[in-house]
C-alpha cells in the first residue's frame, strides 16, 4: 500500500512539474477597467422582468467584448465603482 502511493505521489509530481510548460502555448493580453458607479453618471434601467441595468456599462462591456476581450474577474459592490480583469488571446 505505501508503495503504491509513494508512486501514485510520484507521478502527480511530475505533471505537475510539466503542466505549466504544456500550458504555455497561448500568449494573452490583459487589461484592467474601472467601470464607474451609478454616483458618477451611470444609468439605471428596470426591464421587464424585473431586473435592473446599468446601459452604461453594459455598453462598455459589449463594445470590449466585439473586441475579443473576456471577463476573468469582476470586484465591486452594487452602487460603486466595479474593477473588471479583461484578457484576450494576442494574434500571432
């Protein structure tokens, strides 16, 4: 039984070791945007199903994501300024 997770030990070592190499292979840029809160002019718009919308950072986003951006991570509270992490694969 110890050998067999001496081994098993062993072998999840050694891709561990290997799998950031093999990850390599995609370059990405990252971006970081500030999207301001509804204090600093955002607007608010209830649709019918009765959720609410900031338009304005919802534009924001829409017009970054025709740019290939993705969201990695997004820090915020509701009425306050957002932190987003943007990254999108660099052409070769």
């Amino acid at each position: 039984m110890y050998r067999l997770i001496r081994s098993i030990l062993l072998i999840s070592l050694l891709f561990g070791i290997g799998a950031p190499a093999w990850a390599n292979d995609e370059s990405w840029e990252y971006k970081v945007v500030i999207l301001q809160g509804v204090t600093a002019g955002g607007t608010i718009k209830e649709i019918a199903s009765g959720v609410s919308v900031d338009t304005k950072k919802t534009k924001a986003l829409n017009e970054l994501a025709s740019d290939r951006w993705e969201v990695v991570s997004v820090i915020g509270s509701l009425v306050a300024d957002h932190v987003v992490y943007l990254r999108r694969e660099v052409s070769r």
